[in-house]
C-alpha cells in the first residue's frame, strides 16, 4: 500500500527516475562513494599543503608575526615570496578541496592561492 502511494505521489517522470534508480542503485551508489572518498583525499591534500605553507610562514617569519594586528600580518604577507609550488609538493594527488566544500579542484599554484586568500592565510596565522 505504501508502495503504491509513493509511486502514485512520483508521478510519470519521478516513477522513470525510481525504476532506474533501482535498477542501477549498485553502480549509482559506486560511484557517490567513490566521489565522497575523491573529495575525502582531495581534502587531506589541501590539509597537507596549508599546513605546510603555515609551517613556512612560521618558521622564516614567525617573530614578524607575534602581537601583530591581521592587518600588519597581511601587510607582511603582500611583501613576502609564498613557497606555493613547494607546498603543492606535500603529496602526490592531483586534486585539493578546501573544508566546507563538495567540488574538486585541479591541485596548482593559481587554484591553492584563490582558496587559500592571504586574507584568511592571515587569520590562520593569528590563531594561537
């Protein structure tokens, strides 16, 4: 009866859609999986690259850092030379994915500085 109501509510299109969602549900269900462990790596990687750049940042200028306001931190960042390539080398997979996204982003140096702002690099080095 339930059965029947929800074909009954789907529809002509939506009862299509169902009959080849539960015919193909293995493959479809594969292959969200498998995007859902791309976008799990791709995170790691953008994980690994940002902590690397942090790392940098820190180390070579970290005393220029120490009670500054975020608007000298980032003033500070405009002037120096951001190792962005050597940081992309933290690992071998091609794709990086910021937190809070789904999308996956081809891993270079123009797509790592779009996502990872000087603004916010800034903020992450403020945080204690």
């Amino acid at each position: 009866m339930i059965y029947s109501f929800i074909r009954g509510m789907l529809g002509t299109t939506g009862d299509i859609l169902l009959d080849f969602y539960i015919a193909n549900s293995l493959w479809i269900n594969a292959l969200i999986l498998l995007y859902a462990i791309l976008v799990a790596v791709a995170r790691h990687t953008f994980d690994m690259s940002r902590r690397s750049v942090i790392a940098f940042l820190e180390s070579q200028y970290g005393q220029q850092f120490e009670q500054k306001k975020p608007g000298s931190v980032l003033k500070v960042l405009h002037r120096i030379n951001i190792p962005w390539d050597q940081a992309l080398g933290q690992s071998g997979f091609p794709f990086m994915t910021p937190p809070g996204s789904i999308w996956i982003y081809p891993k270079n140096s123009a797509t790592f500085q779009r996502l990872l702002p000087l603004e916010k690099l800034a903020e992450l080095l403020m945080k204690p």
